[in-house]
C-alpha cells in the first residue's frame, strides 16, 4: 500500500476532495474518483481536461496539481482495481457509496473514510458481509487532515491549515500501525494509530466543538443577522463555550473509562483524549495563544474568519435580506446523527448517564425540526437513518466490542 504507483480511489467531489486529490497526487499515486453525486464527475472531468488538473494551494506553501486518470459517477469503472478507496464526503453518504463499491472491491481492497465520524464501522461491516467481502480491511480518520474550502469547482482548493497529525483506526483492529503507516505516506503527514475503530468514534472532536459552538452561539446571539453582522464561529468562543464543551469531553471520556474497565484488557481506548488536548496537539503550530481552551479556539489560524453557518432570507419588501443560521448544516446534520447521537446510543448500552450531551442532542434537533432523544431516551421518532448501534442490530456491549474489533456478527 506505500509504494508508489498504487490506485488510490477519492469518493467525493466537495472540499476535502479536492485537497485529496492533488495531495495523493504529490506522493505519486495513481489517483481515481468516484463522483456519485449529481452531475458532479461530468462537472470534475471536464474542468479537469480544460484546466489541466486540481491545484492546492495554501500547504506547506507549495503548490500540488494532479489531474485524475479516471472520473467517473460508476463505481464499475473505478473501484475494481483500486488498493486503497477513501470516502470524503459527509457521513450520510458512506452507507450509499459503499453499498454501490461493495460488488467491485477486491477481496483485499482497504476502504474508509475521511473523517469517519461515528459508527462507521458498524454501517461498512454489514454491508461488506452482505456482499462477502469479510476480507475487505475497514478504516476511520477521527478527522479531515486539513480545513480547507473550493475555490473553484474542478480546479482549486485552498488548504487553510493542516492538522499536526491525525489519527486512525481499522477493523479488523490490530492492523492500524500498516494502516497508519501506508497513509502516513500516502497523505505526506503523520497519521497514528488509534486503538480501534471505538476510539474514532468516540474521540471525534468534531462532534463536541461544531455541536457545542453551534448550540452556545444560537443562545447567546438568536438566529437572525443583518449582513455583516454574521458571527465569527470559532473565534466567537467564550469561557461559557467552552465550559459546555468541557462537560460535553468529560461525559465522552466518563463513557470510555467505564467500557475499558469493563473489556480489560481486550479492548483499549487510550488514544482518546480530551477536547482540549485535541485542539493543542492538532493545531499546536498554528494557535498563537494558547493560554486557556477559548484563546486557543480565538487565535488558532486554520478557524480564521470562519463564519456561523447561514442562509439568506429574501425580503419581499425590497429592504436588504437578512440572515438566519443554517440548522440544516453539516455541523448539526451531520455530527448529531452521525456523531453524538452514536455517543449517546452506546452510553445508552453501557447505563452511561449523558446530561450534557443530552440538552445538546435535544435542544438543535428541535431547531432542525427533527427527533432523536424524547426526554433523555433514544426514542425520538426521527432514530432511522441514523449511525445508532441498535440501528444495526447492535443491542449489546458485548456485540458492540465484537463488531469493533473482528467487523463480525452474524447481520
Ligand atoms: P462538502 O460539503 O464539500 O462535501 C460535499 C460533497 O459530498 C459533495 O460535493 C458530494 O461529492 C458529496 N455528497 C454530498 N451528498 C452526497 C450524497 N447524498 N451522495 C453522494 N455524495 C454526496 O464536505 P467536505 O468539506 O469535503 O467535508 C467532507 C468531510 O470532512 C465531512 O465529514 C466534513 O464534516 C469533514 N470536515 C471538513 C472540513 C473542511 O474544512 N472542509 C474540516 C473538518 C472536517
């Protein structure tokens, strides 16, 4: 998987792909996409032959290009003779590309996703093992290695910082030191090995701050801005903030405790560390003070400028539009139901309590008009199509741990 001239498939057309691409490029891989979505590989296929491939500016301070050889929206045509395939794309579309993949994989293929966000390695084992593919290696990023964002369709992307190191798990687990050294080289950049596939889930920090931040910001300054008057995301994060976040940590860390001392010592989650110790050790270079958690939110450079997210509203009366805060971002779309939601599934399993992350949960999903908690129970009526455990059968602890570390279970 490190050497060079390896097939590498990027699932996705958003920003991170665009980053994925050169930067798989730069490391002398032979770079494929899988473009599912709308018109997007017809889009990338043609600004890509007239631009004469994807540039990345803004890592290192070099610039990287790569021109794929192969785009296309048919997994047929790109994933049969692919080593490595990397999903990145928001979590609620890994279960549609997989089940498409699964046909075409080699039996020795190593498919994943970046980032994982949670309970991918429940949602990819059932359907590798409904398409015979148990040979199939499952792999989780706890995150993006880079913030970055398009600046032009099939032609640039601006990587606004790079993460120090990330980390990954796999299942079947015990092959994440291959793992991380093959994408280590790969990504240029040190990926490390997490414990598990476990330890992604729960350590993903994403789905503390864009939740956290999300819920804190709406409280304190209401969803309606005039233009200019959007809030800064990141930079707005205050000691308030940042004590829910703390909470919301320490609730995810409570839960990790309890799971390890009850599977010791088959399983371990010691490389999931606090939301704090996440942020320093990610961005250590690029946080000028990093004095407290807020000042270290507030004067990190890769969150610079980095708005609320929001819609404009149209006024019929001709005045200037204003602006209301977007429930249906990914921040709360996709980390509620595909991040702490999962959290609190398995807390759910292991009698774990989750005050904190409860409110959270509860009080976006009414922003967002959906359900997924009623008073504090996973009995919402919007739990479908959600990355639960029990979503997948999963009603025990004990299978829980199975599927983390074997990808196993009778589905
Ligand atoms: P994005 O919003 O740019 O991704 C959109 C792309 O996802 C689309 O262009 C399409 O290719 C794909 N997609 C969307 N819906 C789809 C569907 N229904 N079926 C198939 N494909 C679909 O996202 P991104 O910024 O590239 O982020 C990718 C992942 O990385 C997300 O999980 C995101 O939360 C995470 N992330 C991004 C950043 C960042 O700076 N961009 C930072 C940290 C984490």
């Amino acid at each position: 998987m490190e050497e060079d001239g390896q097939t590498v498939v990027v699932c996705g057309g958003g920003n991170g792909a665009h980053a994925l691409i050169p930067v798989l490029g730069a490391g002398g891989k032979r770079v494929r996409v899988y473009a599912p979505y709308g018109d997007e590989a017809e889009r990338l296929q043609r600004c890509c032959l007239e631009g004469g491939g994807i540039r990345a500016s803004g890592r290192n301070n070099r610039e990287l290009r790569c021109c794929p050889e192969e785009i296309s929206r048919h997994p047929s045509r790109v994933i049969s003779e692919a080593d490595l395939i990397i999903m990145v794309a928001p979590a609620f579309s890994h279960e549609a590309m997989l089940e498409d993949m699964a046909p075409h994989l080699k039996e020795d293929a190593w498919v994943g996703a970046m980032p994982a966000r949670g309970g991918l390695e429940y949602a990819a084992s059932r359907i590798l093992a409904r398409h015979g593919k148990r040979g199939v290696l499952i792999f989780g990023l706890q995150t993006l290695p880079w913030a970055c964002r398009l600046v032009t369709f099939g032609r640039e992307v601006k990587i606004l910082g790079q993460k120090r190191r990330v980390y990954v798990g796999c299942t079947p687990a015990g092959r994440q030191e291959g793992v991380a050294r093959a994408l280590s080289v790969n990504l240029g950049m040190e990926v490390c090995p997490a414990d598990n596939m476990l330890a992604i889930t729960l350590g993903n920090a994403g789905q503390i701050i864009h939740p956290g931040i999300f819920y804190s910001l709406v409280r304190k300054r209401g969803r309606f801005f005039e233009e200019g008057g959007v809030p800064l995301f990141y930079q707005s994060v205050d000691e308030e903030t940042v004590e829910l976040l703390e909470s919301m940590s320490a609730e995810v860390r409570c839960l990790a405790g309890v799971l390890e001392e009850r599977f010791f010592p088959r399983l371990r989650l010691n490389s999931i560390v606090s939301v704090r110790e996440w942020l320093l050790d990610a961005y250590a270079d690029q946080i000028a003070d990093s004095t407290s958690l807020a000042s270290a939110f507030r004067t990190n450079r890769a969150y610079e400028g980095l708005r609320m997210p929001v819609r404009e509203v149209p006024q019929t009366n001709g005045e200037a539009g204003v602006f209301e805060v977007d429930f249906h971002h990914r921040y709360l779309a996709e980390d509620i139901p595909f991040g702490l939601l999962v959290v609190k599934a398995i807390a759910s399993l292991a009698g774990v309590p989750t005050p904190v992350i409860n409110e959270v949960i509860e009080v976006t999903s009414a922003w967002r008009g959906v359900e997924y908690l009623a008073g504090g129970r996973l009995e919402g009526r919007d739990l479908a199509g959600t990355r639960i455990p029990q979503n997948y059968g999963i009603n025990h602890l004990e299978t829980l741990v199975e599927v983390t570390l074997k990808g196993q279970k009778a589905w």
